[in-house]
C-alpha cells in the first residue's frame, strides 16, 4: 500500500500500486510526488520505486520545459461545466507553508521581480530620459509577471525550479503575454474612461474659480464611482489571465475570456482574496517596505494556490 503527498500538501492514501499506476498514467502523480510505502522507510519520490520506474520514465517529458508555445497546454474538458471551492484561508495558509518550505528561493525569485519594477519606476522618474524606462517598464510587466507565475506554479507543483524561472515569459511566451497586458491596461482604461470623463468637468471647474461647492464635489465622486465600478470589477475578472497564458499555452484573447467565465462563477469570493492579498502586501510596504519581500510571495502564492483549484483538472487537485 502507497500514501503520497498532494500539489496542495496533502496526504492521500493508502492505495495499491496499480491504483498509483493508474494516478501516473492520469498524470495525478509524477516521478517527483512524494510516496511512502510499507516496504520502504520515510517519504521517497515515485521515481525511487523501481516498480514504477518503467511508468514513470514513459509519461515523464524529455525536458522540464512545459510543450512548445501554441500546443494546448490542457484546460479540463469539464472546466466550463464544473463547479469550484475557493477557500481564501486555505490559499493564504498554503502560500505561507509555501514560503517557508522554499524559503530563499520563493524569496529571492520575487525580490527579483520587486526590484526591477522597483528600478524602473525611480528611473521614470528622471527628467527627459524618463518615458524611455516608463515604455520599457510597459513592455516588460507582463511578460514579467508571467514568469513569477511560472515560478511561483512551478514551486506549489514540486517541480524542479529555480530563481532565473522568474524570466520564463521572456521566452515561453514573450509575444502573448506583452498583448495581454498591453491589451488588459487598455481595455481597463477604456473601461474607466466616462467616469473620468464625469469627473473632469468638476475638477475643471474647481480649478479654474478655485472654489469647492458640494454640487461639485457630489459629481466628482459620481464620476470617481462610475470609474471605479468597470475598472475593479474587470481587474478581477481577468485576473487569471496571464498565468493562462504562460501555464495553459494559450492566445491572450481566448485567455483573458476564460479567466472572466471563471471568476464570474464566484466573482466575490476572488475579490476577497485579491483584497486580502492586497492588505497583506500593505502590511509589508508599511514595515518601511522591507516587509514586501516577505509579504508579496504570499499573495502571489495565494493567487496561484487559487488558480490551480479554480483550472487545474479534478484529479491534479486531488493528488
């Protein structure tokens, strides 16, 4: 009989071995899930066993690397279908066991993240030669953000992974993932656009007689609510769509549909978590910033914990 520890760090078993062979054959489990068994002491990788050697060495890919851009990285058939549970708890409890576990390298993996963006904001600060690293930074985001997906998916997945994993969507998925943020910031902004638009006329107007009037002030926050109702309710809704992107090989469009079919099924439940992860990373950047590097790999890790119970097939979440 066979127990072995989940993507989500759960125990599960006891099974027989062709139950275990028939989780390898389904890509439940792979050579490097965790596998006690009553013939050998303590907690070994499924590769270790030489009666699932044969098994593993067939399902397992020539390389680490996901399947070339463009072939389907698998969405579960009955993902539209199927309904899902989203514990924000359980996803932020996960990060931090997460963190913990690969200390300094979920640490420095997105403190490389943090001080590029960190870089390129106080570059674009400089007189004349600003907007240069402001485009850059346009250019860079997403593709950036796609590889702290990767990297974080990869470390919840136990699979082999490594710091430089962060620059993953500079050569995954380069293209993809710069039209979907460039498209995302746009669409958002274009979301936004006739509540800014509401609110021009009586910020104008202050302005220009220097006077504050309640009438004016009361269209100004009807405008600033207009404008903030499209622009939270799309940032969630989308929210998902870069790590589709890199994790599920998929186009940005059909990427950022899926992500808002999904998040529309409990689309309060992942705003929670968004808002929680968001308050978390407050707490780092109030610890005179130093604590955001302890704070924002969980919530990037929360994040992904919630995009693999929400996109990952039934049995990959199970085992």
């Amino acid at each position: 009989m066979y127990k072995i520890i989940g993507a989500d760090q759960k125990e599960y078993g006891p099974v027989t071995a062709e139950q275990m062979r028939q989780w390898v054959i389904e890509g439940r489990v792979n050579g490097q899930t965790s596998v006690w068994s009553e013939a050998l002491p303590g907690w070994k990788p499924l590769s270790a066993y030489a009666e699932f050697a044969d098994l593993v060495a067939a399902k397992s890919p020539v390389a680490s690397e996901p399947p070339p851009f463009g072939a389907q990285g698998g969405l579960p058939p009955d993902l539209f279908t199927r309904d899902y549970d989203l514990d924000i708890g359980r996803c932020i409890g996960d990060a931090w066991e997460l963190m913990k576990k690969n200390f300094g390298l979920v640490i420095g993996g997105v403190a490389i993240f943090f001080l590029i963006q960190l870089g390129l904001g106080g570059l674009a600060a400089i007189p004349f030669i600003g907007p240069v690293f402001s485009l850059g930074n346009l250019i860079i985001t997403g593709p950036l953000m796609g590889g702290v997906y990767y990297f974080m998916l990869r470390n919840i997945r136990g699979q082999p992974s490594q710091v430089g994993d962060v620059f993953a969507g500079f050569r995954l998925a380069f293209g993809q993932l710069l039209l979907c943020y460039l498209v995302m910031a746009l669409l958002l902004f274009l979301s936004a656009l006739p509540g800014l638009l509401i609110m021009a006329f009586p910020v104008y107007q202050m302005v220009q007689h220097q006077a504050v009037g309640a009438g004016l002030l009361a269209a100004t926050l009807f405008g600033l609510i207009i404008a903030m109702i499209p622009l939270i309710y799309f940032s969630i809704s989308w929210i998902f769509a870069l790590p589709l992107v890199i994790d599920k090989q998929m186009d940005f469009w059909p990427a950022l549909s899926v992500s808002r079919r999904m998040v529309a099924k409990h689309w309060w439940m992942v705003f929670g978590l968004a808002v929680v992860c968001g308050l978390i990373k407050m707490v780092g950047f109030l610890a005179c910033c130093v604590g955001l590097f302890f704070t924002m790999p969980i919530g990037f890790g929360a994040m992904m914990y919630a995009y693999e119970s929400i996109f990952s097939a039934p049995a990959s979440r199970t085992a």
